[in-house]
C-alpha cells in the first residue's frame, strides 16, 4: 500500500472546511472493517483512508501547523498501513465498566506475545505479528490498544474474497471466532489487491 505524503495532508483550515464531511465517509466506509471478536476485543482494519484521518485528526487536536511536525506524524502513522501482501489492523480492548478494566486487562496479558491472535483464510491460518511495546507481562501491564499485521501468503491472497475468513482468539482466558462478512471480505481484498 503506498505511505502517504506530508502534501496529502491539509493545513487545518482547509481541513476544517471538509472535516464534517469527511467524517461521515470515514464512518461508513469503517463499519465494515469493524470485527468483534468475543466479548471485549474489536479489530479495525487499516488503510490509506484511515490513517490519513487519523493523522488530520492529530494535526487538528494538537493544532500542528509546522510542517516538519507533520512529516514526523505521517511518519509515525505510515507505520500502521498494511505492508504488500498484508492486512493491518488496530486491536482495541473495549471494557464499557470502568471498575472492569483492571481486571480485564489483566486477564489478557499476553495476548499480544504468543500466537492468541490469527486470521484463517480457508484452509490457510496466519498468526497475527503484534507491535512490540505495547504489554509488560512481567510488571502485569497491558495496553487497551494494540497494531497487529497479518501477513497473508500469495494461495490465500487469492482466495480472499471467495472463501471463510475469521478472526481467531485463542488466549487462555479469550477464546473466540468471529467470521468476517462479505461486506467486510470484499473491503480487505481491495487492500490485498
């Protein structure tokens, strides 16, 4: 997937103009690349369109207008587009009860270091390969946010669009599938394509 450039990114008033807009693009275009997987655990696929509305987002909130700072945070997000051959996505631990996080989060510790998470293509299974940073399994620490890349060999690159793909959780204290629907199918291939 081509990395965007600081030039895609619009200064804040010409982004303001289009924000509203914009927003609600992004909104319907997400909703299928939104996955619920078990109970707590949502994956949301990324792509060019994604990124580059969290980078506007970014530059909006922290009103960035030098454009050495926003070459740094292109930089920074380019690093969540899918690679060639891959599907990317953030994984967002979601716990709605505030006195739950805690206890969640430290029921899932390890879910980002050994081979819980993995897509299944048909027949083909492919273990999803974590950011690094993001848990401390020895000081009991777990993000609630979480980069996962799913590198898909060419066989099940190919037969994306026309067979069962799922998300697989399988940590001790997690086990869920959730098989991604067409809609979501024929969004991720135009990613693979």
């Amino acid at each position: 997937m081509k990395l965007l450039a600081t030039s895609e990114i619009l200064n804040l008033v010409e982004y303001e103009r289009v924000r509203e807009a914009r927003r609600r693009e992004l909104i319907d275009m997400k909703r299928p690349r939104r996955v619920q997987v078990g109970r707590h655990l949502t994956f949301v696929f990324e792509n060019r369109e994604t990124v580059w509305f969290q980078i506007q987002e970014m530059v909006r909130a922290e009103r960035i207008v030098d454009e050495a700072k926003i070459a740094e945070e292109v930089e920074v997000y380019n690093s969540l587009l899918p690679g060639s051959g891959q599907l990317a996505a953030t994984m967002l631990i979601e716990i709605t009860e505030p006195s739950q996080i805690k206890p969640v989060l430290d029921t899932l510790l390890g879910i980002d270091t050994r081979d819980y998470v993995k897509l299944t293509v048909g027949p083909h299974v492919i273990v999803g390969d974590f950011e690094t940073g993001h848990s401390d399994e020895e000081r009991g620490k777990l993000s609630a946010v979480h980069f996962v890349r799913f590198a898909l060999p060419p066989e099940a690159r190919r037969i994306f669009a026309s067979v069962e793909v799922a998300l697989v959780v399988e940590h001790p204290n997690e086990r869920a599938r959730a098989v991604l629907s067409e809609e979501t199918r024929r969004s991720l291939a135009r990613d693979l394509a």
